[in-house]
C-alpha cells in the first residue's frame, strides 16, 4: 500500500504507485500541475501503461495519448476512442462523471476493476486518474495508467473484450483536501465461458446495474 500524508490509499501495483507519486512531486503546492509540467524522459519506465485523456469539444472524455501497453491489452490503437468505450455498457455514464469530476474537483480517482476476454478470461487492474491544468488554469487533462493487478501470460496473447468496475474511490491529496470517498461500489461478476463470453458478460453486468439503479 502507499501511505501519503492523509492516510493509507489502498493503492497496490507498482505502476500507480510510482505515477501518482511523479504527480505530487510536479504539482508541488498546488491542487494538479500544468500538463507541461508532465516530461516522459522523468518516467520513461511507466509510459507503456501510462495514458492522456481530455475533455472534447462534444462533451465526452476521450484518449489523446496511450502507451503500447494498454492498447496491446485491447488489441487495438485507442487513441482518439473515447474513454468510456473500454467500459460495460451499464457503465458507461458513472465512468465519464468520475472523469468528468476528477478534472472539475481537481482530486484524482483510483478504481478497481475486473477485464474480460472474448474467450472467458479475467483479470484485475487498477487504473489512476490524476487531473493536468491547461496555462489557462483549467483542468481539461488527466493523467493516468492501467496496470494488471497481478501477472497473467494471457493478457499478451488475448485481448480484453471491456473492463467492470469493482470500487473507485477518490484519492486524499495534500492540504486538508478529504479523506478517501468511496464512490460506487459495483459486486463482481463471474460467469462460465462460452462463444460469445464477452457479449453476454456485457448484457449481464448491464442488467445488474440496471436492478441496482432502481
């Protein structure tokens, strides 16, 4: 775990440990730092699992950059795909608010989630999201990084179908900023294989969002 000066954050993988902790460095006393402050030559270790994402001029929040790393998980180039794409359908409007709120509220996020292959397999991730100012003071960035929660040799041979959110939670800074928050803790899933695993794990999380909705 990394401990930071509010308290433990249940952070686990070396990778967003190692990025969130670049992030305080940069921002210094400030809330989130310019998004010219961020140098890849200062973490060129990370990049592969690192991503940019930004605020478009439709309202959604997409991919302006993506390390080889997380595209080769989904078997495909993201940039310029929309963020929420990567998602469970019942999913997709709760990750693009906490998106949209890391950069409004200037706090980062760090969710657990579980990945599903076409074929059946899972794996858990955590992913981080770290707000960048523009010279202009507005956070319209962030920062962040997927990272596998622990080895698996699959996840270089078969690509994941979409992502579940198992908890997301905000992340204390410094400066009085709150206590962690937990956000919307979603149960896990688990289903047998079948021929088309990924589509009917994408009706079933749906469905299951959709009873706890009510």
């Amino acid at each position: 775990m990394l401990r930071n000066g509010t308290g433990w954050c249940e952070m686990r993988v070396q990778t967003t440990i190692e990025i969130f902790d670049y992030w305080n460095r940069i921002r210094g006393a400030a809330d989130a730092p310019l998004k010219s402050q961020v140098e890849p030559s200062a973490v060129p270790h990370l990049l592969q699992s690192l991503f940019i994402l930004e605020r478009r001029e439709g309202g959604d929040i997409g991919f302006r950059l993506a390390g080889t790393r997380i595209c080769d998980l989904f078997g495909r180039d993201l940039r310029g795909e929309r963020f929420s794409s990567l998602w469970a359908n019942g999913q997709l409007a709760d990750i693009e608010r906490t998106a949209m709120g890391v950069m409004d509220h200037a706090m980062p996020a760090l969710f657990n989630a579980t990945g599903y292959s076409t074929v059946g397999h899972q794996a858990s991730f955590e992913i981080i999201m770290m707000p960048l100012r523009s010279p202009d003071g507005a956070c319209d960035r962030l920062l962040g990084a997927i990272a596998p929660a622990a080895a698996a040799s699959w996840l270089e041979i078969v690509p994941l179908e979409f992502l579940a959110l198992d908890r997301s939670r905000l992340l204390p800074g410094k400066f009085d900023k709150p206590a962690p928050a937990e956000l919307r803790p979603i149960n896990r899933i688990v289903a047998g294989k079948s021929i088309h695993f990924g589509q009917i794990m994408r009706r079933m999380v749906s469905q299951l969002l959709s009873v706890e909705a009510r």
